[in-house]
C-alpha cells in the first residue's frame, strides 16, 4: 500500500517541534513497511503560513496574510495531484480540502483547532468530511464534533507515545511544567494566576508571550523531555483541547498531570487515578490541585506510575500503528485476514 500523508505542519529538522506527533506517527507506519510520502510545507509554497505560530496564530498576528491563502491551497492542490498513492491521510480540514480536490481517495483526521474553526463555515467541512473514505479523531470529543459536522464513519485513533526507560528524579525546589502554545483557550491565563508563588516552568510561544515574560519558549524535542523528567507536575488548564500531546507525555514520563475537564484531555487522565481533574476557568481549583500534589510526594508518585501504565497500556505506538493500519485498509477495502 502507498500512502501520501497531507499536513500544513511537519518538522523542519530533528529538534523542530512543528508537527512532531505528525512525523512521529509516519516513521511508526514506515517501520511496519508502508510507503509514505509525506505531503507538506516544504512540498509545496506556503508563503510563511505555515510555520513560527502556526497557520491560525500567523493569520491572527498579521491578517493580509490571508490573501495568499488561496495560492498556498492552490500549491498544495498542485503537489498531491503529482503523488502516486492509493491513499491520502490527510491532518486536519485544510488539508481535508486539498485531498477532496485532489480526486483521490483519502481520510482524514481531525485535531481540535480544525473542528473548532469549521463552526463558521460548517457547510464546507461537511463535504470534506461526508466524502472522506473514514474521518479519524485523536479523541472521543473530537469525534462527536465530526459527526456533528456531517462525519459519516468515525475511529477515534490518539497519539502515541514512546515511554522513556525510567522516571526521572524531581528537581528541587518541586517543579511545576506548563508545555504548550502560550494562549488564551490554552489556560494559560489561569495558570499564571493558580501558581503565583509556585516554582512555575513555561516551555511554549504564542501571542501571550508578553503577558509570561519568563517563558523559555518552543525548546527541541529531548529539551522538552527532560522538562517532564525533573518536573514534579504537569499542568494542563486548556479551556479546550482536542487531544492533549502534552497531557500524554507527562504521563509517559510518571508524572501526575492537573488537567481540566474538557476534550480529549478527559481520555487521558482518570480523575484521582492518574492525576486531578478540575473544572476549567478555575484558578482556585487549580490551584488547590497543584498545591495538593506538591504537599504529598506519595500521592504525586502513586498518580504519577498509574499515568505512565495508562499511556502504555492505551497509548502505545504498536497500538496506535496497528489501528492506523486498520483504518488504511479499511479505506481502500483491502482488509488483510
């Protein structure tokens, strides 16, 4: 089976974290033996869209950008018409879009932003999606949201995750980590708020970025890793989340998370079993979580394994991989016995 990938974010080298879980996902499905070609920003001209914040945060700071958007689309069109595949996956709507024009047959796979965006033009995610092959979703939300859009046949397939050998030792003083884009549906915000006084570790960028002045930033990958390795908890406030590659992680690394009750963050940590669930616009229930874990070094270290079995047990990339698998061969209606 040949199979083109499709994505407006993919890495630009080993420490670029664009995309990361993207390219992550193809060298699983390449190891198992299938061709892939991947389809992305430097296959075809995206004018500076695509990458630094991202398409929507690059279309939010400087709005004239979206004059070029049709000639990126247009580009991207261009490319996939010379790929020879028998299957397109593609991440996210726009690249939904290109695949549906493309006249190939493809899947697509929803993340979050994607899904929230097509609210406002629902009539155009609907044909993308109807006329998928199979629509997959990183989480059951995610899922729910497609066939709200018109979604015909769904697979929640998540992320995986490769579980680091051991868990690391906690710095002193305990650490709080935050991953992400520094953004308001990120809870970023109440974060600030929630951990005033609290040894607060910021790894991300985004247009909040002046409002946390000591931010490290987007850091490479194995940066990134030894971050949830010394961190004593990881907070993940978003007031929406599709799937939560950050969540899945910290779990990985047998850290407990603190994460709010919303999207896809609600498939991955079991309140009270892998990490405290709160409501989310809550700073004083944040607060009261983080304060919690930093005063019970047991509590974090009994959350904290249950986490890291969890994201074996469920998150695994073999798992993940062989239901990817499945999903291609249901699509092109090749299914091996």
């Amino acid at each position: 089976m040949r199979v083109a990938v499709l994505t407006t974010s993919y890495p630009r080298s080993a420490g670029d974290a664009a995309g990361r879980f993207v390219a992550d996902a193809v060298e699983h499905v390449r190891l198992r033996g299938v061709d892939v070609e991947v389809v992305g920003p430097q296959q075809y001209r995206h004018f500076g869209i695509a990458y630094g914040h991202g398409m929507v945060g690059n279309l939010r700071r400087r709005p004239w950008l979206a004059l070029l958007v049709p000639a990126l689309l247009a580009s991207f069109v261009r490319a996939v018409r010379h790929v020879d595949a028998d299957l397109l996956h593609a991440h996210w709507l726009p690249a939904g879009w290109v695949a549906e024009r493309s006249g190939k047959p493809y899947v697509v796979q929803v993340w979050g932003t994607d899904v929230e965006l097509a609210r406002r033009s629902p009539w155009l995610a609907r044909r993308v999606l109807r006329r998928a092959r199979l629509v997959i979703a990183a989480s059951n939300d995610l899922a729910e949201r497609a066939r709200a859009l018109g979604a015909r046949e769904v697979r929640v397939i998540p992320s995986g995750v490769e579980l680091p050998e051991r868990v690391g030792a906690e710095a002193e003083p305990a650490e709080v980590l935050y991953a992400g884009r520094l953004s308001a549906e990120k809870g970023v915000l109440e974060l600030l708020d929630a951990a005033e006084g609290l040894n607060l570790v910021v790894a991300g960028d985004g247009p909040l970025r002046d409002r946390i002045p000591f931010a490290r930033g987007f850091v490479p990958h194995d940066e990134l890793q030894q971050l949830y390795a010394r961190a004593a908890v990881i907070a993940c406030p978003s007031r929406r989340e599709g799937f939560g590659v950050a969540c899945l992680e910290a779990m990985a690394h047998g850290r407990p998370v603190v994460a709010t009750r919303v999207g896809g963050l609600l498939d991955l940590v079991v309140d009270g079993e892998t990490g405290i669930v709160v409501p989310p616009r809550d700073p004083a229930a944040l607060r009261s979580a983080l304060e919690r874990l930093l005063a019970d070094p047991d509590l974090r270290r009994k959350l904290g394994s249950a986490g890291r079995d969890r994201a074996r047990t469920h998150f695994s990339w073999e798992r993940v991989t062989d239901a990817t698998l499945t999903a291609y061969a249901e699509a092109v209606g090749t299914m091996e016995s």
